[in-house]
C-alpha cells in the first residue's frame, strides 16, 4: 500500500492527488483491475461433468420446446 504524508499547509486535494500518482506509478493498480475476473482453469474430469450437465439442460429445453410449454 502506498503511503503520502501531509505537508504542511497542504490541502486534501494535493494529498490526494500525490497519492493518487504514487499508485499509478507503482502499478498496483493496473494489476488488481488484471486479475479481478481471473478463473482457475478447471480440471479435465470438472469441464467433462459440466459439459454433460450443460448437454443435458440443452437437451431438456428443446423437449419442453417442442412440446409447446416454453
């Protein structure tokens, strides 16, 4: 975390504004808005059960389609 120290006679804005610069410089930033929608990649044997779960609810849906029900 980055730390400013006020200066004497500084108005919050300046603060803010230096603090502001500092976490930019620093690149925190930029890398917790990178990760912020990171997935762990699955296991094989996960993907293949929610491939067949996803297989089966398309499946249902086209029968309730064609049976009308919507």
């Amino acid at each position: 975390m980055q730390e400013v120290t006020k200066k004497e006679n500084e108005s919050f804005e300046n603060l803010f504004r230096r603090f502001n610069r500092k976490v930019l410089q620093s690149g925190k930033l930029s890398q917790a808005r990178r990760n912020q929608f990171f997935k762990r990649s699955l296991s094989k044997t996960r993907r293949r059960v929610e491939a067949i779960r996803k297989a089966k609810i398309k499946e249902l849906r086209k029968e309730v389609f064609k049976k009308g029900k919507k």
